[in-house]
C-alpha cells in the first residue's frame, strides 16, 4: 500500500514484469543495507526492522565496513 501511495510503479514501463516493480520488501532491505554500509551496528538495524534475533539481519553483515 505504501509504495502504491508514493506511486513508485507508476513510471515504470514494464510492469508486467515483477522483477522489475519496487515493493515493500525492496524498500526495507535497501534501508537495512544503507544502514548496515554506514556502519549501524547489526543489532541496532534489527530493532529498527523489528526482527526477533540477529539471524535474520545477518544477510546484511557483508555489507557492514
């Protein structure tokens, strides 16, 4: 419902394809990966995502400096 409101599909020429269509999901792992190559430690992006444990932010540890 979010990325309908800020009309991020709307522009796309292709949206039959899925791969190409931003949803939730995308927006929240690449605010997870800003943080995490900006140095927020992985505990702190957990909370902000409101994961449960770390092992669900690991995917993100690659990209910590």
């Amino acid at each position: 419902r979010v990325v309908e409101q800020l009309g991020f599909n709307r522009a796309m020429h292709r949206l039959d394809n899925p791969r190409e269509k931003i949803n939730f999901h995308a927006l929240r792992h690449t605010f997870a990966s800003w943080l995490a190559m900006q140095g927020i430690p992985l505990f702190e992006i957990m909370v902000l995502l409101g994961h449960s444990s770390l092992k669900m932010v690991q995917r993100y540890a690659a990209l910590s400096p």
